[in-house]
C-alpha cells in the first residue's frame, strides 16, 4: 500500500498536542506503518494493541515525542533586548532587536545592520527571519521587536511584506507599548498583503 500524509493535518496535530511538526511526521509514519502491516484501532482492543505498537517503533528508532515548550511572550521580549547588543547602526544610532519564535520551539534573535548606502540597510526583523529561513525553519508562532527609542518598535513596510510571505494571518507580533505588551496578528499589521 500507500502512506500519503497531509501537510496541513501535521502541522495541526502538531499544534494541538504541543510538539515540533518533525515529531508528528515520524508518529504518523509510524502509525501508518502499523496500518500497512495489518493493525488497526476500530474497537477498543484493537486501538490497545496498535498503540503499543506504534510507541514501540518510534523508540526503537530513537525518535521521541518531544514535547514543545514554548517560550512565554515577556521571555521572548527578553531576549529580543539582548539583540540590539550586536547592532551595527553608526548612522541612525536606533538599535532594533528582534526575537522569532518557531513552530517547533527554537528562537533566532536578529539586529539592524546598516549600510553607508542606507538602502542596504537590513532591519532587526528581517534578519532574525532569514537566519531562521536560512537554517530551513519557515513556521512562526511569534516575533518580539524593541527598539532603543521611547516609541512601540512597530515594524517597517518591508518588513511587514517579508513577514507576510512567512507568516500565518495568526502569527503574533509583540511590541512594547504603553509600560506594557501589544500584540498583533500578521493579518492586523498588513490586511489585504500582496502575494504571487
Ligand atoms: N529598523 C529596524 O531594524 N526595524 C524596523 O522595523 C524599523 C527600522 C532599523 C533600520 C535602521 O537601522 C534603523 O532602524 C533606523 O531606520
């Protein structure tokens, strides 16, 4: 037979029982593995013995049900003010940091990197975006932004535009404002985005 496994349900189940989406993918191969061999889970002595089964096979390969936690929003705020401390900003004097948090629970942190041509200028944002993409990491659950200034480190239109080609309409953005956390979703900071 044939294993087809659906993207979308992975990384819903993935959500739903807290763990990295590389975590379910090997669970469901394992259950659909089971499947193959002839188990089942119509009745209740059935489910028993395939579960024993399909916990077995994952362990035995070494690949554990690791469970995700999350870093909590003033955590992540933490660490995106650690950021600013590698800022390369000699023209502006405005240090960004920023801290991303992924579906599978890692962080990259990122700093604004100027240019003398200004417009290679790169925002704290976008680097902490591409490093994660570049180490093959594109789901995000959060992004927290401050800035050095006394004003919330609301993000630049460009940046809003990488964000939307990464982001879910859900992925929060956490900003300081007001001696405390806002938050938005990527659907209220650019509503009606551009895409191809
Ligand atoms: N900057 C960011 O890092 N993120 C933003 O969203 C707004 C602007 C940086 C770019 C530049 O180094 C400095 O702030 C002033 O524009």
């Amino acid at each position: 037979g044939d294993i087809v496994l659906c993207v979308q349900k992975i990384k819903e189940q993935a959500d739903k029982y807290g763990h990295s989406e590389k975590s379910e993918l090997a669970f469901l191969t394992a259950h659909s593995m089971m499947h193959l061999f002839g188990y089942d889970h119509m009745t209740p002595e059935e489910s028993a013995v395939m579960e024993a089964k399909q916990n077995e096979v994952p362990e035995r390969l070494g690949i554990t049900r690791q469970e995700v936690t999350y870093m909590t929003d003033n955590e992540l705020v933490a660490k995106a003010k650690e950021a600013p401390e590698n800022s390369y900003s000699p023209y502006s004097h405005f240090a960004v940091g920023a801290a991303l948090l992924s579906t599978d629970g890692q962080v990259f942190t990122g700093c604004n990197i100027e240019n003398s041509s200004f417009g290679a200028t790169n925002c704290a944002e976008r680097t902490a975006i591409f490093k994660a993409v570049s180490e093959g990491v594109k789901d995000f659950k959060a992004i927290a932004i401050v800035c050095s200034g006394d004003q919330p480190a609301y993000p630049c239109g460009i940046c809003r535009q990488v964000m939307s080609e990464f982001f879910n309409p859900d992925t929060r953005i956490i900003v300081e404002e007001g001696g405390g956390l806002k938050t938005y979703t990527m659907s209220e900071i650019l509503p009606d985005s551009f895409s191809l």
